[in-house]
C-alpha cells in the first residue's frame, strides 16, 4: 500500500479549539466533558496565543487557545467563526519532520509555517485547502512532557505558564 507518509510513525495527539477567551470553553470541556489539565499551557509571544490542554479518560486530548492582547493571531478564524470560534486545528505526531515535509512537498501539497527553532517542538501545517478546510498540523515533538514542569491551570490562566506575558486571561 502506498501511503502519503509510507516509513513514518504517523499518529493522532490533539484537537485545537480556539475562542476569544479559554475561560469561556473551561465549562464545556473541563466541567462537562470531565476533561483534566494535563498541562502545555503556556504563552507562544512571538504569535500571540495561550494554551492548555486537558485530557480525558480514554486518553484523548483537547488543547484550547485564545489570543493574547492586542494580537492579530486568530482575527481571520474568528472572522470565519463569526466571532465564536471553534475547532481550530488537528495535531498528528511525526518521528521525522523533514521526511514529512520532503514526501508531501514532492506530491504537490501546500504547507505552510515550517519552523524547526525550537528543538523541543517542531511544526508544519498542511493548508486548509488541501485537507477539506482543515487546518492539519504535523509536528515532531523533542521532548517528554515529563522534562519540565507543568504549570498548574490557574497559573496558566494568570499568565504565569510557560513564557507566559504576566497578563491574565481575560
């Protein structure tokens, strides 16, 4: 059989879900859906979001976003969303981030956002337009969650994550 990614571990991690506020999604995923921090959240400056996620008893995973102050980052998803918001991205697991974006490249798929700077996470998102308007993003992680602490939900909330700016969500 002949795959898009044939040789490369390829597996499902996370759904995003973007809003103007995390605050407002915590009453969905967290209390209703019984949804757990796990822990990732921190502040990504240089784009301009905050993250968590949380985790259910099957394993599953959710990582909810919102934009930092005076960000641009979500302007045209929350255009689309009519302000709302909603699932922004689909997160799969590589072992070989180059290998990936050589094999997809050469079969003709857009991707977008290469960004190999930070050893510990390592990304590409293939366009909407190739994927039936869904935002896939393809990343090789370089490190165990367990490598360094997790803040806690409040913290995270009071922007004192990773990076985090000091500023809490609204």
């Amino acid at each position: 059989m002949d795959l898009e990614l044939d040789g490369l571990e390829v597996s499902f991690d996370h759904t995003a879900v973007a809003a103007p506020r995390i605050r407002d999604l915590l009453p969905i995923y967290r209390d209703l859906l019984g949804g757990r921090h796990l822990g990732g959240g921190g502040d990504n400056r240089v784009a301009g979001y905050r993250t968590l996620q949380l985790t259910y008893a099957n394993g599953g995973k959710v990582e909810l976003m919102e934009p930092l102050a005076g960000s641009t980052f979500f302007d045209s998803f929350f255009e689309l969303s009519r302000g709302r918001g909603g699932v922004h991205h689909l997160n799969f697991h590589v072992n070989d981030l180059g290998a990936a974006v050589e094999r997809l490249t050469a079969r003709g798929y857009r991707l977008h956002g290469l960004n190999r700077s930070d050893p510990r996470w390592q990304e590409v998102f293939l366009h909407p337009k190739e994927a039936h308007g869904v935002l896939i993003q393809l990343a090789q992680p370089g490190f165990r969650e367990g490598d360094e602490p997790r803040p806690s939900l409040d913290e995270v909330l009071a922007g004192q994550g990773r990076n985090g700016n000091g500023i809490p969500s609204p």
